[in-house]
C-alpha cells in the first residue's frame, strides 16, 4: 500500500472515551467505539460531523442509509432542520456534538469531539430488547471498519482545504 493511502486513524485511549462518552448524558451504555483523526482547519465539530456524513460520496451515504433502515432507526427526511444525514443533534457546542437515533432495538449516540488538530469519533449503543445485542454483534466489525474508512475520508478532505 502506497504511503498515502495509509490509515489515519488513530486509537483513543479508554480514559478519553470514557470523558468523551459521558458528554451522552444518562444514557445506558452496552458497545462503545472510539477514533480519532489529525485534520487541518479550523471548524465546529457539528460541522465536522456534516462533513463526515453529509459530505460522504454518495455511494457511502447510500450504504449509511441503507443499513440504518435496515436496523429500523428513526431517522428524519434528508435536510431536516437540527439534524445531520437523519440524525438528531442532541448537543452542539464548541467542544463537541452529540448526534442520536433510536430503534425499537437499540438506541445510539454518535459523539464528534474536536481540538485544534484533532477529531476524536466516539459511538455508544444501549440495546433496548434483547434482539439488539445479537443485531450489533453481527454488524460492529464492518461498521468499525466503515467508519475508520468515513474518517480516513474527512482527515484527506481537510487536508485539501
């Protein structure tokens, strides 16, 4: 693999993503999954967070799209006001945005922390019935691996900005 195709993703310590996830609130938490990415430019981290899944190609929005109907999210009609790609903005602040859906099954709370530099992806699930653990256990790998793709996107796209 060329160099500048690598990965730059990075892991996030278990201390960070404990203080990132308790920006969720009260909020019951069974998976959790944390990123992070070294980005140039200076921007919200809702706009981030718009960048990462509104500015996905549309093949990836699609793939988003698709899979999220599939788990049976509740997720707002496209350009809805306060929401990002469907989902609810719960917090929107300097230091970070908490973005929520919910299913029958599981609920989720993307959280997009940024510093000068930095965005940091943190994602909690809380299953709502017993069928979400198996769901999510069938799904997490490749959704690890969608995401780290989706971030390994936004780290070149603010590379070219």
């Amino acid at each position: 693999m060329a160099s500048n195709d690598a990965s730059t993703v990075e892991s996030v310590p278990d201390s960070e993503a404990r203080d990132i996830q308790a920006l969720v609130g009260e909020f019951p938490i069974h998976y959790r999954e944390a990123f992070a990415i070294r980005v140039e430019g200076d921007r919200t981290p809702e706009d981030w967070a718009r960048l990462m899944l509104e500015g996905a190609t549309p093949r990836k929005q699609a793939r988003m799209l698709s899979a999220w109907r599939r788990l049976g999210l509740d997720l707002a009609p496209p350009g809805t006001d306060g929401h990002v790609l469907g989902w609810r903005v719960e917090r929107s602040d300097d230091r970070a945005v908490v973005l929520a859906v919910d299913s029958r099954t599981l609920s989720a709370r993307l959280v997009l922390a940024s510093t000068p530099g930095r965005v940091v992806h943190t994602m909690v699930v809380a299953y709502r019935r017993w069928t979400g653990r198996p769901v999510w256990a069938a799904i997490a790998p490749g959704h690890r691996a969608f995401v780290r793709g989706l971030l390994d996107d936004l780290a070149r796209h603010a590379s070219r900005r």
